[in-house]
C-alpha cells in the first residue's frame, strides 16, 4: 500500500494540467491510463466500468458524481482522516486538495448525486 502511496504522490507532482480534466488526471493519477490527458464522458465510462466498486472511500480510490452511469467529476482519495481527495477543478485547472464534503456539498448541492468509490487496478493487486 505504501508503494501506491508513493506512486500516487509522484503522479500527483507530475500532473500537467495542458488539456486535461478531472477524469483524466484522477485516472493517470492511480496509474489506469499513461499520460495526463482530456477524457471524455463516454470514453471515461468505459475506463471506469472496468473497475470494481466499492461502498466505502479507502486511500487511493477514485471518487466520482456520476448520475445514470454517466460521470460528472472526479477525483482521487488522498486521505482519510479527514477525508480529503485531490482533483482538477476545471479542464486545464490546477490541482486541488478538498475535503469530499466540502466538494459534494459545492458542486452537487441541489441535486442528490452522492459520490460513487472505485478500486484502480494497481491497487486491486496490492491488497
């Protein structure tokens, strides 16, 4: 786990915001796709449908709103006490680390879109 940790962190430092977004830094963050780049919905879809789902956050999962299978944004857990991710808030923004209430309650605060937890394949092979 502390090697994912690690490679996490990494990708994390070398995230280039040129022409990504939210989905497709959370992906290259865990290691599901190799380079940083702008996912589509559609496209995101299948990259996620791949991935087994969880009904609880744990460190290094990827966290994403989505509303009949279709994702709105995401992000990547970066720490569970207190409970912060790390995600791009606009294609081509920075960086950001929040705590998941505070980002569900801004974005999704008048609709009831919770947050959805999904194991990246290197991490599935660490535990």
């Amino acid at each position: 786990m502390e090697d994912f940790y690690e490679f996490m962190k990494e990708r994390i430092h070398k995230a280039d915001r040129r022409g990504s977004n939210c989905i497709g830094a959370a992906l290259y963050i865990v290691g599901e796709i190799p380079s940083e780049s702008y996912i589509s919905r559609k496209i995101s879809k299948k990259n996620l449908n791949r991935l087994r789902t969880s009904s609880k956050p744990e460190l290094g999962y990827i966290v994403l709103w989505e509303s009949d299978g279709i994702p709105f944004h995401a992000g990547v857990i970066l720490n569970m006490n207190p409970l912060k991710i790390v995600h791009r808030n606009e294609i081509n923004g920075l960086l950001k680390e929040q705590s998941l209430e505070e980002l569900t309650n801004h974005l999704f605060k008048y609709t009831k879109i919770k947050p959805v937890y999904k194991i990246p394949g290197k991490l599935k092979d660490i535990k």
